[in-house]
C-alpha cells in the first residue's frame, strides 16, 4: 500500500505475514494518539481503508501497521543516541524540513461500521458511566485520581494556549523554578497524544524569543532523544542500557554504605522522612505530576536509598509510572535515566555511590526549595474538599481502605468489635512461649499490586517467607502440594494489621449496630448507646451476615445476604515434645480436617513447645457448630491422628476456637460494592474471592470508589 510521504515515513510493519486485505473492515486501535487533530494514525487508517474499499473499525488479524504519532520527527529516521547536541546536529535538517512543509491535508474518509456480531459490548465514552468503568477496571484502585487535569484534546489545547499566551517568553529564566509554576504542564496530553507536538511546537516558534527556543529545544531535541533511545534500545530500563561509564562507575561502587536505605512501601507513600523527597513524591500521588527540575533531585535520590544500583532505576520507573500523568513516556523514562548519567558526561570529582554519576543531594536542594510551602501548594487543591470517612471493621480490607484514604490525607475513623486490628490475620497468645496464628495460616501475593506491598513489607521485617514443606494428605497418602510463595507476618500473623493500622485513627472494642443517613452524612451508633459521626463515606467490610444486618433496608443489605460464608472451627495444640511428621503443612482430605499446621516452623515463632494449628472443613464445622469447645478439640485431634497415621505425643495445651465466618466468596465482576448517592462502600476478602490478597485488593477498590468520586467532584464532573 502506498501513502503519502508524511505517513510513510511514520509507519512500521509489525506483523508482515498476516493475511491480507480481504476482511470485512479495517481496524484502527488508537492506542497513545487519543486525538483526531493532527494524528498520523488516524490518516493512514483513513487512507489504507479508503483504498481498499473497506469501512474503519477496530479489530482485525491482518497485517498491523504501527504509526508514530508523538515526535515532530518520526523515530523511523532516526537511531538511539547518547548526547543531546548529537541527536541536535541530526535532527535539525528533519525538523526544519517538517516545520517549512505545509500541513498535510486529511486522507479521504472511508464509510465506518460497527458490526453487529461483536464479541464485546462497545462503550461510548461521551454517554458511558466512567467512574463505574473504571471500578471494574484492573487497575491499581490506590491511585489518586487528578481533578485539576482534564482529559482530551479540547483540555489540552485549553492549556497550551494559556501558556503560549505568555509562558515561552519568560521559559529559560522561569523553567527551573518550581515555584513560579513556569514550565507548560504538557506532558501528560503529549504522552497520550491528545494534543500534536507539530501543533504544540508551531505555535511556541510563532512567539520567538529565547524562551520560545528553548520550550522548542526541549520539546524537539530533549523530548524526542528520550523518544529515539527508547525505540531503539528496548532495554532502555535495565542498568546496561546506561553508558559504558556509568555502569562501570556504580559497578565499582556497588559495596557502599547506603546513607539512607529504604524500600518500595514508605517510598511509594512518601514516608521517608527526607522532607523534599516526600513533598517531591507527594506532588506525583496528588497531582501525577513532578516539575522537571524536581523530578531530577528525586530520581537521583534512590541510588542513595537502594541496596544496589540496579535497585534504582527499577524503582525510581515503578514510582513514576505508578502516579505521574506522563508515566510510561519514553520522554518521562529518559528524564529518570538522566539521573543515572544517560546522555551526559561524566563529571568529576568521584564520590561515595554515585561514583562521577552527578549528585544532587536532596539537603542542598531543599536550601532553594521551601519542602513545606512546596508540600502545601502540592496538597491545596484537595485540602478544604476531603470528605470524612467511617471504615466499620479492622481487618484486613477495612485497614488497607482506611490506610490508602488516610494516606492521602483523609480524616478515616476506624471502628471495630475487636481487641485488637487484623480481623482473622490474627494471632492468639496464650502464655508466653505458647502462639497460635488460629485465623490466616499464611498469604501468596499473585497481584503485582499486592505483591508491591508484600515486598516492601519484607523489606521492614513485618512478613517473611515461609519455607515449610506444606503437602496433601488423603487416604494415608502423602504428595508435596503445588509450589509457591507462602507468605506470614513476623513475629507472627497478627504484625500484618498492625503495621497497617499504623498512625490510624482506630476506634477498638466498638460494635456498630446501626447506621443511619440524615442531611447527606452518616451517624453510627454502638451497643452501648454512644453515637459516632457525621461522615460523608460509609465503609462497611464486616462478613455478609453482619454486614447484611447492619445495612438493611438499604439494597445492598440483599446483594451482601446473598453470599454465604462457612464457618470453620479452629483446633490449638501445643505438644509437650516435636510431633514427629515429616513436613509442617498439610491440606487433608476425606476427614474433619481441612488443614493443619505446625506454627513453631514458621519465621520468628518461638522454636518449643511444638505448636500446631488444625482447621476443620467447611461441612464438619457447620454440622457441629454449637459443640463445646473442649469436645471439638479432642474430636479433630484424634481427626489429626487418623490422617497422619501418627499419634499425637501428649499436650500441654488444646483448645478450640470457632470462627462463625471464615469462607465465603460472591460471583462478581467487582472487588467491592458502591452506591455514589450515599458514599456507602462494601469490601471484604469475599468480594475478591476470599484470602488475603482478596481482602487487600477488596479494601483498595473499596478506597478507589471514595478517591474517584471526590476526584471527579472536585473536577467538576459527574461520577
């Protein structure tokens, strides 16, 4: 197929044997051109179409074409360099010839279909629900949706001229002050192609000045460089995409001491206690935005913070990409690698870590940069809207919706029936040398947003993994069960909700029973007649019975009834010498049992007496639900024996606790429940098929419905 020369020069086969014309329609997928101005995908879709006679659509296996749509000069001409003034020399003839050419006139239009077979149900963005969209989304529900920074070309453009008006003239004095607020603000439109970066770049050159050339200079030379090295080194985040020098110089000084070792979860929430870094990380959790000169002092930091070099950019690119409206771009990942010496020079003297890696030590910069006034002008567009928030429950999922909402800087009250926070992460200490974790036996963390936790929750010695040999028991048998990543809190289960219930307002021994709404805000009340509130946001994360109870006559309280949850009765054993089995964790079959344990080989446990756990099965439990306690306990130990084939040596302790709800798990396509006329939320592991992981995911859904609904209130939309 022959296009134009301006398309032409754009456009990559990705897949050159596909099929062929000869389908139904021609599909075009806007992926980063979210525009119809200026957007060279869009023409060639509109021209291939238009020539084989076929209507637009977007969905086809025949051949793919790939059109760069974000660089004045299109990547395709060019290769991957490492300085700014090579790619200057090379490109300066092709952006020349790009802004002397008249702009291209659009492709004839083609006729557009949808069929009527479609495999999917097609959304139109114009009419559809968003908030409702994206909570069905799988996203990570913790990010902080942007207010101020309005999706879609028409904001786009809003902005670009706004500061075309004035901004290029005063850019080279202005741009390095992040005070005076004089850079663009962009980048996000540019990274998803919502506005043209020849539109963009023609109208600062129509302004003239030093300024306006050094807006272009970024813009085309800069921006583009990032653009270049990414398509062409697509191992543009690993360290030996960095320069020969800066690898051999943070190589040489892999050994040093790190002066401030931290890890991804007090990063990722700007917990530090450097005050520029975490007012620098603050302004990408509530603005997704970091000014340019900023971002630099960041970036470097985490070399100064990580275990080794190769540690840095893996995180500094998670943070960025996590939070920052431009994250992903190859103009964002250039600016990060900047930091690790990519397209610069080494500078001398050597120094500890950074080697001749250029330093810009948070301290000095702090010195020119107020981290306080900088933190308040980062968080002032959301400190006089946050609404209050009750979250009912301390477990899990309640914990992890209250930590995210605080986090970013709700008031969140926490109510719960219970001593202690955790719900069945749990751990019952019955005298000193004797602990049982009775609820939760352990956690995976198959979600990388769960796992992001996970790891930094090693990091800080609050979990650990656990080695124990787990395997399944049927009919006297014994097979290893599937391998995997077994996770437990240390000391023991229970340090799981306390480190999430860190610095949160909890209210402990509190059981709500009712719940009211008047005057737009909701009022609890416990059973011993004190009331709580008004809050804006209701959390409710108790198990379904409970929470069912609680919410009627609302219409959530049936959707919750709806899903039953088993109970499961508990056996703690504590043996006066080790149980002589060769492994620590079994799942039982064709018995009481369902699963049993020896706590003492689990990471931080006191090492004797040998403490074991025995969790009964689901129809066992129910059936004998209202049995004492000590009959229950003998019963399922002589259930231990039967499976093992191996008497139980004598105990120093047994007792049985039962859990009226343990499992449960909704057929849903979503991880919690929302009603946006009441700001009332459901979340609870059940939602989210049960587990751990399921109540942390629940718990951030369950905050991303809050986040999102006073995000779009504060932009002036409609949720």
């Amino acid at each position: 197929m022959t296009l134009s020369e301006h398309l032409a020069e754009r456009t990559r086969s990705c897949n050159p044997g596909g099929s062929g014309p000869g389908g139904r329609l021609f599909m075009y997928w806007m992926h980063n051109a979210l525009r119809a101005d200026e957007n060279p995908a869009l023409d060639v879709a509109l021209a291939a179409a238009g020539r084989l006679g076929l209507p637009l659509f977007e969905t086809v296996a025949a051949p793919v074409c790939l059109v760069g749509t974000a660089c004045v000069v299109p990547t395709n001409l060019g290769r991957a360099y490492d300085r700014a003034f090579s790619f200057r020399d090379a490109a300066r003839p092709l952006i020349e010839k790009r802004f002397t050419a008249p702009r291209p006139e659009r492709p004839d239009s083609c006729g557009r279909f949808v069929p009527p077979d479609l495999p999917l149900e097609p959304v139109e963005l114009a009419t559809t629900d968003l908030a409702k969209l994206m909570g069905v989304c799988d996203i990570d529900r913790a990010v902080w949706p942007v207010p101020h920074t309005a999706g879609g070309s028409r904001a786009g453009y809003v902005r670009w001229e706004a500061f075309n008006a004035k901004g290029p003239r005063r850019y080279a004095e202005d741009r390095n002050n992040a005070p005076r607020d004089g850079i663009s603000r962009m980048s996000a439109y540019l990274h998803y192609g919502m506005v043209s970066p020849l539109r963009v770049a023609r109208g600062a050159a129509s302004v003239r000045g030093v300024g306006a050339e050094k807006y272009l200079d970024e813009l085309l030379v800069w921006r583009q460089l990032a653009y270049a090295f990414c398509r062409f080194r697509p191992d543009h985040a690993a360290p030996a995409a960095l320069p020969e020098w800066a690898v051999e110089t943070l190589r040489r000084h892999e050994a040093d001491p790190r002066p401030t070792p931290h890890n991804w979860e007090p990063l990722a929430r700007g917990r530090t206690g450097d005050p520029l870094w975490d007012a620098a990380q603050w302004s990408l959790i509530a603005q997704g935005e970091l000014h340019n000169n900023v971002r630099m002092t960041w970036g470097k930091a985490f070399l100064s913070c990580t275990a080794t070099a190769a540690d840095a950019p893996r995180l500094s690119i998670d943070m960025n990409h996590r939070s920052a409206l431009d994250g992903r771009a190859p103009a964002s990942s250039g600016g990060l690698l900047w930091c690790l010496g990519q397209f610069a020079r080494p500078p001398a003297p050597e120094r500890t870590v950074f080697g001749t890696v250029r330093t810009r030590p948070t301290e000095e910069r702090a010195a020119r940069l107020d981290p306080e006034r900088h933190l308040t002008v980062v968080l002032r567009p959301c400190q006089n809207t946050l609404p209050r928030v009750a979250v009912v429950g301390a477990g899990v999922s309640g914990l992890t919706c209250a930590r995210t909402l605080a986090d970013h800087g709700f008031p969140v009250t926490v109510l719960d029936k219970g001593r202690g926070p955790g719900g069945r992460v749990c751990t019952r200490r019955v005298e000193p040398g004797l602990s049982f974790d009775h609820g939760a036996q352990y956690f995976t963390a198959q979600s990388p947003q769960f796992a992001h936790f996970v790891r930094g929750w090693q990091g800080q010695g609050v979990v650990a993994e656990w080695s124990g040999r787990v395997v399944r028991l049927e009919t006297g048998a014994v097979a290893d069960a599937s391998p995997q990543q077994r996770f437990v809190g240390v000391p023991c289960m229970s340090a799981v909700g306390s480190h999430l219930a860190t610095d949160l307002a909890v209210r402990r021994e509190v059981r709500i029973t009712t719940v009211s709404r008047t005057g737009g805000a909701w009022e609890l009340a416990d059973e011993s007649g004190d009331r709580h509130g008004p809050f804006e946001f209701l959390v409710v994360t108790l198990p379904t019975t409970q929470a069912a109870q609680l919410l009627a006559p609302h219409p959530f309280a049936a959707d919750v009834a709806a899903v039953a949850m088993s109970p499961c009765w508990a056996v703690l054993a504590a043996f006066d010498r080790r149980y002589e089995v060769p492994w620590d964790g079994a799942f039982v079959h064709g018995s009481p049992l369902s699963w049993v344990c020896r706590n003492s080989s689990k990471p931080g446990r006191p090492a004797g007496p040998d403490c074991w756990v025995l969790h009964a099965g689901p129809e066992w439990s129910s059936a004998h639900l209202e049995e004492a306690s000590a009959a229950v306990a003998s019963q399922l130990l002589e259930a231990l024996a039967d499976a093992t084939g191996v008497a139980p040596p004598p105990t120093v302790l047994l007792t049985a606790h039962r859990w009226r709800y343990s499992l449960g798990a909704a057929a849903a396509d979503h991880r919690s429940l929302f009603d946006p006329a009441t700001g009332l939320a459901v979340c609870g592991d059940w939602l989210a098929g049960g587990r751990v992981e399921g109540a942390f995911l629940s718990g951030t859904a369950a905050a991303g419905h809050v986040l999102r609904r006073v995000g779009i209130a504060a932009g002036g939309g409609e949720a």
